[in-house]
C-alpha cells in the first residue's frame, strides 16, 4: 500500500526535531501540571512520554495540541512557533491525535467518525471557498475518499465502517479513534493510551499498526502509555515525567536503569510491571523483552 502521505522530511531538514517542547510550564490555579517541560521529537521515530497516574502527562498532550495555553515555554512545529495557532489549526498543520476517553460521537458510524476528522482540512474561509470550487473540489473530495478508504484497509475496520461507534468494543474504538486522527493525513499521530483497557490480543493489534504507521507511512509517533511493555518494545525515545518534571529521558534501555525512575514509580500500579521489564533488561541489557511477555 502507498503511503497517504509522503512525511519524509527534506534532507535539509532530516535532522531537525519535528517537534520540539520548550520550557513549558502550566499551572492549573496553584497545582503546577508541567513545569519547564523540554524535550525533542525526530521525524520518523516513535517517542513516549510515561509517569505515574497525574504525572502530567494528559496536560502536556493538551498544551501541545492547543487545549491548554502554558504559563511559559513554547511548543516549535517544524521549525516553527504555534503558540498563536488555535487546536484545530494545529491538527490542520499535521498534528493530530486520540484521547484518553475516547472522543468519538458514539451514535455515528465509524464511517462518519472517520470523515469528521477530514474536516479539519476542509474548513475554508469565504475568500478560500470562492477560489476553491469546481474541479479542485472534486479533486479534493475523491482524495479524501481514497485516504479514508486506505486508513480502513490499514486498520483493518472495513466490516464495521456502517455500525454505530456505540455498539462497538472498546479495543475498536480505540483503533477509529485512531482511523479519525490518520485520515487527517498527520505528520506527528499523538496517541494518548493507546492501548489501555485492552486485552492481551489487542494490545498487541495496536502495537503492530503503530509500528505499520511509522513503517509504511513515514508518520513520527508520540505516545503517552502505562503499559510499559508495549513502551519500551516500541519506543525510539522514551520522557519520563513525575510531578510535571521531566526526570530523564533516553532510550528505553537508558530509562530503565535509571535508579530516579524506579523511584518514581514505586507505590504505583506500573511497578510490577517495570520491575518485570527491570529484570527482563537486567538479563540483557540491550534488548527489551518481547511484547508477548508484557502485561
Ligand atoms: N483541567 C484541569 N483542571 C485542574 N487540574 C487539572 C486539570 N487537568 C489536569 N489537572 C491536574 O494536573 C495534574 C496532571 O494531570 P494529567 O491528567 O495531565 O496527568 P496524567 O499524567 O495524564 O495522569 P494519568 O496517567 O492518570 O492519565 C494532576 O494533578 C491533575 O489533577
Ligand atoms: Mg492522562
């Protein structure tokens, strides 16, 4: 299958951060959701955020997507300043994303779900709508069509694109919700949880298409996940969080040996979990071990 969308940076440009967060801090009245929160994303490279349970992790998603406006600090879009750039513009842009709680209209169909996220290039002004008729029109309309079509084939949903959001497993849900973001032809695909609630069998669904986005397609993937299995057989680069700071970040190897993570993480329900992953890391220390052993 070709891809949707051809991502590859330019040359001049391969090495540059395609996202990049600096400094940002965010305060909810008193509580300090992020603070001074800097990392890089690289095109092309699957990048988590993890921390315990309120680490920050939700807000520095919405901050980067517009939902919420920092303190200070900024949030650099290839090169480039959004902080002026209001949410749907940024999806426009190529930044697009899931929630947490799922975000779908659950009386639409997966179909319907799906076009809706189209619209964020739909959305003309007057002046652009005057221009933009007839031909280029249809040309547009027949190749948004074609991406939906092909975002169904990849996430393999065509035998329920007429049923009702409503009436589905939560595993599928989950898998249009990310239909809906890639039918918005993203440069970065921000997937917060991707995997939570899942059993074992869609857990590993969910893990393959992500890597099949970045594989096939070129999109750059950041992810916020619990399930550390999946995060550090998947991850290019992992951020850690713990009270709104970032506490380290590196490889998933890195991370897992860095004795303030284990730290942040004790007393929270991932602890087993990444002591599973410790010992699997203590044993080889290059290699994660595989997804199937996780969870
Ligand atoms: N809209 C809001 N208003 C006030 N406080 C908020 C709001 N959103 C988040 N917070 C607070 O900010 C902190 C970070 O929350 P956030 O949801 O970003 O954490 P998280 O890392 O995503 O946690 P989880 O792993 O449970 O999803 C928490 O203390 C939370 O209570
Ligand atoms: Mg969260």
């Amino acid at each position: 299958m070709s891809p949707p969308t051809p991502t590859t940076p330019s040359d001049a440009a391969a090495d540059a951060p395609v996202l990049r967060v600096e400094a940002l801090t965010l305060a909810f009245g008193g509580v300090k959701a992020l603070t001074e929160v800097s990392f890089s994303v690289q095109p092309g490279t699957i990048t988590a955020v993890i921390g315990p349970n309120g680490a920050g992790k939700t807000s520095l998603f919405n901050t980067i997507s517009g939902f919420y406006r920092p303190a200070s600090g900024r949030v650099v879009f290839e090169g480039r300043d959004i902080a002026s750039v209001p949410a749907p513009q940024r999806a426009k842009l190529g930044l697009a994303r899931s929630f947490q709680n799922i975000a779908l209209f659950r009386g639409m169909t997966v179909l319907d779900n799906i076009k809706l996220g189209r619209h964020a290039h739909l959305k003309t002004n007057v002046l652009e709508a005057l221009f933009y008729a007839g031909r280029a029109r249809r040309e547009e309309a027949e190749l948004r069509r074609e991406i939906e079509e092909r975002v169904i084939d990849f996430l393999e949903i065509d035998h329920i694109r007429h049923a009702p959001v409503a009436a589905l497993p939560y595993g599928l849900q989950k898998r249009v919700e990310m239909a809906r973001a890639l039918a918005m032809r993203p440069k970065v695909l921000m997937l917060d949880e991707p995997v939570a609630g899942m059993n074992r069998e869609e857990t590993e669904d969910m893990a393959r298409f992500i890597l099949d986005v970045r594989r096939e397609w070129g999109i750059t993937v950041l992810m916020v996940e619990h399930d550390m299995g999946m995060v550090m057989d998947l991850s290019d680069h992992v951020v850690v969080l713990n009270f709104g700071q970032v506490i380290a970040q590196g490889t998933p190897a890195e991370v897992q040996a860095d004795p303030e993570v284990v730290r942040a993480y004790l007393g929270s329900g991932d602890v087993g979990d990444l002591r599973r992953r410790l010992r699997g890391a203590g044993a080889d220390a290059s290699a994660s071990a595989p997804l199937a052993e996780a969870a």
